[in-house]
C-alpha cells in the first residue's frame, strides 16, 4: 500500500463502517484510476469524499424500523443532557457525584437505554426543583448545602432537565429499539463534568464556545435533511432550541445586535430544517 | 418517482445516465465518458460518483450488471435500468423543449446576422 492509496483509506473514514466494507475496496479502486501517480489526493477528491461520507452517514441514521419522529425525539435527548449538565456546571463544582449522573444517563441514551438513563436524568432534575431552604430552616437537615447547591431555579432553567426527562420518559414507555448514538457526546460530556469540578470559572469564551458547538450541530442537521429531506433533525432541532430560548421567554430584555444575530441564526438553522424536510428528493 | 426525478435531475447524474445509454460500465469508465461527452463540463469526482449511483440503485434506476477482479481489486459494472432509460429520456426532452424556447427565437437572428 503506497502513501496515495493510505490517504485515501484515511478519508474514507467518513463513510460508514457497513458501506466501508461493501464499497471501500472498489473507491479505493476508482480513486487509484483517476490519478495513480499522485502523491496526496486532489482536494476537489478529498471534499467529495468526505461529504460523501457523511451522507452516507446521514442516509444510514434514517434507516430502520423506528418512525422518524421517534428517532428525532433520540436524537434530542444528547443535546439536551449536554445543555444540562452546561446549566449544572456550578452544582457539579459544589457536589461532584451530580457530573456523574450528567455522565450515565448520557452513557445510557448514547447506547439507546433510555429505561436505565431515565433515572438518572431523574435525579437532577428533581433536586434541581427544589425551592432553595430559608435560611436556618431544618427542614433539610444536613441535605442543606445540596438544596443550595443544586436547587431554587427559575422554570425556564428547569425546562432543560425536565424536557430530557420527559422525552426519555415517552421513549420508555414505547419501548422501541434505539440506535447508538455517536460516543463524541460521551466525550462531550465529560470534558463539561471535568470542567465543572476542576475550574467552574465561565466568561465571554464559554459563552462562544456553546455558540460554536450548537451552531456547529445544528448545521450538520441541516447538512444530513439536506441530503435525506427527513424529518427527525427538525424535531430534535426543534425540541432543543424550545428549551433553550425558555429564559429569553421568562425574562424577555431588548437584546443586542450581537444576541439578536447569535438567536437568529439558530432559529434559521432550525427552521431550515423542517423547511428542507418538506421538500422532495433530488438525486446526485 | 420518476417524474420527480425527471424534474429534479442534476447535471451530473443526466451524464452518469446517458453515459450507461450504451452499455455497463465501470466507475472510472462513467467518470471518463461523462467528461468528454460533456466537453470536460462534468468532471465527477469518485465520491459524488459513487454516492450518486447508490441513491440511483435505491430508485431503481441503476443496478449492478457484474463484478471482476483487476489486479486483485474489485470492479464493478453498472447497468442503467428500463426506468432509468425513460427517466433520462424524458430529461432530454424537457431540456430540448426548455432549448427550444431561446434557439427559435435567436438562430432566425443569428441567421439573418
């Protein structure tokens, strides 16, 4: 194996693993065709590639047996558990073993077990809606600093939690067999758990970097209805930014340019999703 | 399904359809002919080519003629289906009545000129 043939075996990881093994051989044929004396592959090569592998990606998530609508409900759920643990990472710093809860239930929906993921989303939503205890109140006993720490929030922060809970609670009683999801959410959320135990410092960074990530997720849900016109990227689209627009409902300010561009932009990426849903198939 | 694919149909994949018009042929051999039959318009790169001919196969517009081995890789040859024939078909025609519109109109034009 040459260095040409390597470089093009490594892009070819955007592909499926299942379409890599019933193509990868003949790509790896046809790519070696068109330029057998090359060294690096030709970009206009390597894009294509790429992009179409991660359609394949996207037409082998809409396959099975689920209906689209359940799978979209999956699909929200990681975003949802994310944003939530992003929400928690104060209360992650005051009490540590609450990352872990963020952590499981992530493992649990990653696998498609929403049964098993279902109480441990359970737990932090449920103490994070406790009222915060008068001062001197002995109600809580020695549970005190854990109501300080997790609980009196506003509704709209609430939503987050209980939206995940609620969805893995409709996903529950139907029973159907999910499909796993990507481990980089996994990933994703323990980087935010280690970050809530170890620094817990936020500023303009934190802010843009959860920007970044959910304009980046959004786009690649408009990228794979694009290429699929399915429905279940708008309904996890949807169901996220409903949750995560709550506070801007409850506390409703003038915003900025800069807030304003920042929420229109993901209400344009969602809205672009269910528009794109509805429109028909073009092949090539 | 085909209408809509007569409707919709992108340059690239009216080469890949015309270019198996006249026989099966393998990956590298459709990129090769779509080119020169476009005059070098349609350069298809091998993961457009490829991506386009499974979503073909899906609509039962291409499927798969055989496959060899050459140099101990596989290759394999792709044949255009009697749907895909009349879809490409009724993409021609609709490009040569939308050509239609203008050509009558300037060629008199050109003529007198």
């Amino acid at each position: 194996m040459n260095a040409l043939e390597r470089r093009y075996r490594r892009l070819l990881l955007a592909y499926p693993r299942d379409y890599r093994r019933a193509n990868g051989e003949q790509l790896v044929a046809t790519l070696l065709e068109t330029g057998p004396d090359r060294r690096v592959p030709r970009a206009r090569e390597a894009v294509a590639l790429v992009s179409g592998g991660l359609g394949e990606r996207a037409h082998a998530a809409v396959a099975g047996p689920r209906p689209w609508w359940v799978d979209g409900l999956h699909l929200a759920l990681p975003p949802l558990i994310l944003a939530g643990a992003v929400s928690s990472y104060w209360s992650i710093f005051n009490h540590p073993w609450s990352g872990a809860l963020f952590v499981l239930s992530m493992l649990a929906v990653v696998l498609g077990w929403v049964r098993v993921a279902l109480p441990f989303a359970l737990v932090p939503a449920l103490l994070a809606s406790t009222p915060y205890p008068a001062l001197g109140d002995p109600t809580w006993g020695w549970l005190q600093p854990l109501a300080y720490g997790f609980g009196g929030r506003a509704w709209s922060n609430l939503l987050l939690l209980w939206a995940a809970v609620g969805l893995l609670a409709v996903l529950a009683v139907r029973g159907d067999r999910l499909r796993r999801r990507s481990p980089l959410w996994l990933a994703g959320v323990l980087a935010v758990v280690a970050y809530g135990v170890l620094v817990a410092t936020t500023g303009p960074w934190w802010t843009l970097t959860r920007a970044g990530v959910e304009i980046a997720l959004l786009g690649v849900g408009v990228a794979a209805t694009l290429r699929t016109r399915d429905a279940r990227w708008a309904v996890a689209a949807s169901a996220y930014l409903l949750c995560a627009m709550a506070p801007l409902v409850q506390y409703p300010i003038i915003l900025s340019w800069r807030s304003a561009s920042y929420w229109g932009l993901l209400l344009g990426l969602t809205f672009a999703t269910a528009v794109l849903a509805r429109r028909p198939v073009r092949v090539g | 399904m085909v209408l809509i694919m007569a409707r919709t149909m992108s340059e690239p994949v009216y080469f890949i359809l015309a270019a198996l018009l006249d026989g099966p042929l393998h990956g590298y051999g459709i990129i090769k002919l779509a080119e020169r039959e476009s005059g070098g318009r349609v350069r298809l790169a091998v993961g457009t080519l490829y991506g386009a001919l499974e979503r073909l196969s899906e609509s039962g517009l291409v499927e798969l003629d055989r496959e060899e081995s050459v140099q101990g890789r596989p290759r394999r040859y792709y044949r255009i289906t009697e749907a895909g024939r009349e879809s490409v078909a009724v993409e021609a025609e609709r490009m040569r009545q939308a050509a239609q519109v203008v050509t009558r109109r300037t060629l008199p034009r050109t003529a007198q000129a």
